[in-house]
C-alpha cells in the first residue's frame, strides 16, 4: 500500500509535467539549474577580455626603444640642417668673392690706361686730356656694363629719385622745377643707385 506524500513536504515538479497556465517560464525554456556559477561573478576584479587587452599592450622596453629611435632621428636632422647652413654660407661666400673679383678685373684696363697716360705726361701735355677723357669714358662704359647707369642731363623735370638737389637758381630760360646743371653725375637707377645725381634746380615762378 503507497504512503501519501506528507503535507509538510513540498512537492517536487517534474520538467516532464506541463507548466501551469498563467507560470512565467524561465528564458531558454528551461529550468534554472543548481550549481556553481560558469561565468564571472560579481566578486571577480578581472572582465572578460582583459588579459588579451593587457597582452597587446607595447611594454616598456619597447617605449624605450622607440624614444631611442626618435632621438637618433632628431640628432641626424638637427646634424642635417647645421651642414646645409654651413654649406650654404660658403656657398654665398664664394659667390660674393667671385662677384667682387670680376668687378675689380673690370677696371683693370681703366687703370692701365690710366698708368699710360702717366708716363706720356711729359712728352705732350695736350695728349694727357684726350687720354684721361679717354681713360673716363673708359670707366664710364665699364660701369654701365655692370648696371649702373650714368645720368648727368640738364633741362630735364627734377626726379628726387635720381637727383639731389644742391642749389636752387633763378634761370628765366628754364622751366621751372628743372635741372640747369649737374654739378656731379649720378650712376644707377632709382630702384638700383650708387648714387643720386648732384644738380640746380630752377625756382619755381
């Protein structure tokens, strides 16, 4: 004869019976099931995937090396661009010199004439003008070669560009505001000028 189950007892369903209408089941359809956890718990210090993050990171060796590396780039470029500076500046100082040299090798036959008409001073005194007013326009053309002008008109508009006015006259020939003489020739343009022409200048009316 069976023992009924005493009240006291709670009864034990069975996964196999249907669950009841209105019972929530549990996700999954099944049961929740005794046992330890599988997972991370909520005393655990680590999360998932954190040793694969701690394992990619560069360790400090290898920031040292790249900190090494960098600094060897630095010191080159730094190395680099004192060279190309000293180069550089003797670079412009052979160009200055090479400059200045073919300058004064352009007034060396002004001087050789100019020794020239010093030995034949004796000879003809007459001679020795027409040979410094040769030796002059001598220099004259050599200057102008180099780009500086020769600038000695008269009657022409005052330029305070090209002209430097030392003296101004009274002169009814001439326009006002004019030059009347040139007292010193000025060599070179405005943009690019040895010097201003030295001149008088006509009043104005």
């Amino acid at each position: 004869m069976p023992i009924p189950p005493r009240e006291s007892d709670p009864a034990v369903p069975d996964p196999a019976d249907p669950v009841p209408e209105g019972a929530v089941r549990p996700p999954g359809g099944d049961l929740p099931r005794s046992g330890p956890p599988t997972g991370p718990g909520p005393d655990t210090d680590e999360e998932p995937g954190s040793d694969a993050a701690r394992g990619s990171a560069p360790s400090g060796d290898e920031h040292t090396a790249e900190l090494k590396e960098l600094e060897d780039r630095w010191r080159r470029a730094l190395a680099d661009l004192d060279n190309l500076r000293k180069r550089h500046a003797r670079e412009l100082e052979r160009e200055r010199a090479g400059e200045r040299a073919r300058t004064a090798a352009a007034f060396l036959p002004v001087i050789d004439n100019l020794e020239l008409a010093l030995t034949h001073a004796g000879s003809d005194p007459g001679a020795i003008v027409e040979g410094v007013r040769a030796v002059r326009d001598q220099a004259v053309s050599t200057i102008e070669r180099l780009g500086y002008g020769r600038h000695a008109e008269t009657g022409v508009p005052f330029d305070p560009s090209r002209h430097e006015v030392v003296g101004v006259v009274q002169d009814p020939d001439a326009e006002p505001n004019t030059v009347t003489q040139v007292l010193r020739p000025g060599y070179g343009e405005a943009d690019r000028q040895l010097r201003p022409a030295a001149v008088t200048v006509a009043k104005r009316e």
